[in-house]
C-alpha cells in the first residue's frame, strides 16, 4: 500500500467531514495544489443502457409478497457494513441473505426500504453513490474507487435492480424522523438499527425475520438453476481433489482445502462454507476446518465442501473416498452401510411426506446396522426409542439449503422441521457413521473411521431429483471414477 496506507476512511456519515490522515503516514498531508488538480481531468465512465440482473422479476415478485404480509408498516432490510480483520483491513463482505433476496444486490451498506402507501409499499435501495472527486474521497478515503474499485452509480443501480435508488447517506436521519410502524432485520447494521430504535420491537422484528426465511423454503426457477450451477461446479471441484491427492499426501489436508478453493473463486463467488477436508481419525470431526493434518495412503478423506455462485447459491455435498483409490475391507462396509442409509433417505424425499421422515428413513438402517454388528443391544426399535444409535450417527440427517448452507434456519419449527415437504424445496441428505479414535466400547480396527455421504435434493412433482448425481456414490463406483480421474 501507498497513499492508501496514511489516511484513516471516512464512514458514509463523515463523508462531507475532512478524511483524516493515519497517524504514522509518510505524507503530511494534501497541498491545495494536488487537491484542486486531482479533481478533473477525468473521464465520463457512467455506464448507459444496462440490462436489468437476471433474477429482476423473481426479487420483484418477493418485495411484493412481503409487502403483501405487511401492509402499512415500513420494512428496512440492511446489507450490512464492512467489519474488520485486523487493524485497517476488512474481511470480504457478503451481503445480508434476506437483502440479497429481496435486491440482487450484493454491496456493502446497501439498505432496502419498503416504505408503506395506500396500494401497498414503494421499495427504495439506498446506496453510497459514486465516490466524490471533489472532496477527495474517490483518492483519499480506504474504501475511495481508487483503493477498491468502482461502484455503480445511483442511476445505473435504477437499471440494475428495478429499484429507485437514493443515497445511503442520508437514510439514517430520515429514519430517525419518520413516524409510524417500522420492522427491521436485525444483526447487520448498527447505525441503521439506532436510527429506529424507538420505532421498533424484537418481536415485530423477528416476525419479519422469520417470514423471509419461509419464503426461501420453496425455491423458484432462478433459485433451482443457481443450486444446479453451484452443484455442477462442486462436482468439478471435487474432481480437481482426486487429481492432486499425490500431493496433499507430500503435504497436508490444506492442499485438498486450496484446491478446491479454486475452483470456487474460478466459477463462483466463494466457497459457500469453510470447506471440511477431514483425512484419518479428522473425519470423525463433524465440523473439522483447521485442515492440517496429515492425508495417508489407506486413510479415508472425508471431503464435504460446496461452490457458492455469484448470486450467493451454495452447493453441499461430501463423499468419503480412499486415499490410495481401494476401500479396505471393514472401510467398504462401514461406507456401504452409510450408501445404503442415504438411498434409504433419499427415497423418502417426495411432496407430501413429511420432513422428517427422510432422517427417520436413514436412521432406522443405520440402527439395523450397528445392531447387526454387534456394537450396540437391540431390537432396533428400542434402539431408535433411546436414541442410542446417535453415539455413532451424532447429527441430522440433513437440512434446508439456498442461500444459506443451513437455509431457512429462523423459519417456525412447525413449517421446517415439523413441516411437509413441497415441490421446490431443496434439501440435503447426508447420514454418517463416525466411530471416535478414543471410542472404547467399539472394537480397535473400527476406531478413527468416519464416513458421511451428501448429496443435494431437490422435491419434484413426482418425487426428487439428486442434483449432485454426476459425482459417484456406490464404493465400487466411487473406485472407478476415481481412477478415471486420475488417468
């Protein structure tokens, strides 16, 4: 860093303040002369006659049907703000789900307000506009267009989203002035939230919060098609892990992580989750992410990782495959029992059935499984009464997936959980058998093995469609493949 390195940015409510210097900078400051000089000599960069994003019409049809929920209040879903890594840098910025959602837009500080009339709400996207050259800050602030980047101007934000678009500035203020019944969606800005304290309730906010995340519980054709992206690029990325597995041997679990990595930010916006790559005894780690250990030949590697695309739809998806490319005997039994649960699961996913029943579906032939095998007393029923076969089986056998990884996750228990399943849902199924390296009431040889199986669902009118079927499942299949991969 340079210039960029001696001053402090101004936040969206200094910007007519002077932008102050960082106190250890090189330069002592700004001559008249360079001020008055940096201000022209530009060229007109306004983009013209834009088209409007893809999904226009799918986030239309969504502010209308929260308008439509309620009418009369005045609704204001923020995108968030920037928030530090460390000292003067940022984490990368991800826009709220539920502003997303309603928008398109993916920008940090951005607010949409749907404001209430007598035929329903007039929706506003408020925006910092174009970084000013007057005052400086497009040169001089960290966040001015010179350090990271053009932003879209308010008139082209208008054709972008089918939004009016005003500046962000001055929302603040405005809030804090206007009367009458408001909402927000809470835990993204500060300032924002502030701004309506005293026109606002936790439990009318919540409201608000758990409706949004309903309405995500169906998926349109937009939503389908970007699930389907992130899954298509997934399967590659998991592809690219078969390729490399020689040298996360030489190295550690993080090639497998960095490798897949790319393939993310080559096709999408991000992983849509901190990518599992769980060699050995690590797969028995349910959320392992630290990624550093050792990968062997005659290990299994628990990969559970997913694309995120550009419009924020993540896949997720694991497959537990042999290092060497061969499953050892008991690893082929264990994984056959884990494929026999997920076809089990997977074919109790159909409209009409209720949500759980997939879990219920899998966990039964799991529980017949460690029954068979003696490592736990049966009949299965008393089995799954107590909940016994969980010691081994630990999580759900899945959950909603969107825009969230766990999609949905504010929605009424008795809409998700205790809901019925309909054409357009996408879930997960994804049973596992995970047998602890310490685990003592489970013979020697099965400790420190950990299969999981995941594959992304989506409810069809005449039952399901596995949207991640390109990549392999069965042992034998997974082995062929995996030898075709690395040919």
């Amino acid at each position: 860093m340079t210039v960029a390195e001696e001053l402090t940015p101004a936040t969206p409510d200094e910007s007519e303040e002077p932008i102050k210097q960082r106190k250890n900078g090189l330069y002592p400051g700004v001559s008249d002369e360079l001020a008055e000089n940096m201000k022209s000599g530009w060229a007109d960069t306004e983009l013209r006659d834009l088209e409007p994003i893809a999904q226009a019409a799918q986030t239309a049809a969504r502010r209308a049907a929260l308008s439509a929920r309620f009418p009369g209040e005045r609704l204001v879903i923020p995108a968030g703000n920037l928030k530090t890594r460390s000292n003067d840098t940022e984490y990368a910025f991800r826009a709220s789900v539920e502003y997303a959602y309603l928008t398109g837009n993916q920008t940090e500080d951005g607010v949409l307000v749907l404001e209430p009339t007598s035929e329903g709400h007039e929706a506003t996207i408020y925006l910092l506009p174009r970084s000013d050259r007057e005052n400086g800050e497009f040169w001089l602030d960290g966040q001015g267009e010179l350090w990271v980047g053009r932003r879209h101007s308010l008139t082209e934000a208008e054709q972008l989203y089918g939004i009016p678009a005003s500046d962000v500035r001055e929302l603040a203020g405005a809030l804090r002035e206007a009367t009458g019944p408001a909402r927000v969606v809470r835990g993204y800005d500060a300032g924002i939230e502030a701004a309506l304290t005293d026109k606002v309730t936790a439990e009318r906010d919540e409201e608000l919060r758990v409706f949004l995340s309903e309405a995500r519980l169906v998926k349109d054709d937009f939503e389908v098609g970007e699930l389907q992206k992130a899954v298509d690029s997934t399967v590659r990325g998991f592809e690219d892990v078969v390729k490399v597995l020689d040298k996360a041997r030489a190295t550690s679990e993080r090639y497998i992580e960095g490798t897949f990595f790319l393939r993310a930010r080559v096709e999408g916006n991000d992983v849509g989750y901190g990518t599992i790559a769980a060699a050995g005894p690590h797969a028995c780690t349910l959320h392992w992410v630290r990624n550093d250990g050792p990968v062997r030949s005659g290990d299994l590697l628990l990969l559970d990782a997913g694309v995120e695309t550009h419009t924020y739809y993540t896949a997720d998806v694991t497959r537990t495959l042999p290092v060497n490319g061969r499953f050892s005997e008991l690893q082929r039994k264990i994984y056959d029992a884990v494929y026999e649960a997920q076809e089990a699961g997977i074919a109790a996913v159909k409209p009409g059935a209720k949500y759980r029943d997939f879990h219920d579906a899998a966990q039964r032939v799991l529980a017949e499984k460690l029954v068979e095998w003696g490592l736990v007393e049966g009949p299965v029923e008393r089995v799954l009464e107590l909940g016994l076969q969980r010691r081994w089986t630990l999580h759900g056998t899945g959950h909603m997936l969107g825009m969230d990884v766990h999609d949905c996750a504010a929605a009424r228990t008795e809409t998700y959980v205790d809901g019925v399943l309909e054409p357009g849902m996408c879930l997960t199924v994804e049973p596992g058998l995970y047998f602890q390296a310490d685990d003592l009431t489970v013979p020697e040889e099965y400790r420190g093995i950990g299969v999981r199986i995941e594959d992304d669902i989506l409810v069809t009118e005449g039952g399901n469609r596995n949207l991640s079927a390109a990549l392999p499942r069965r042992s034998d299949e997974v082995e062929a493949w995996m030898d075709a991969v690395k040919r």
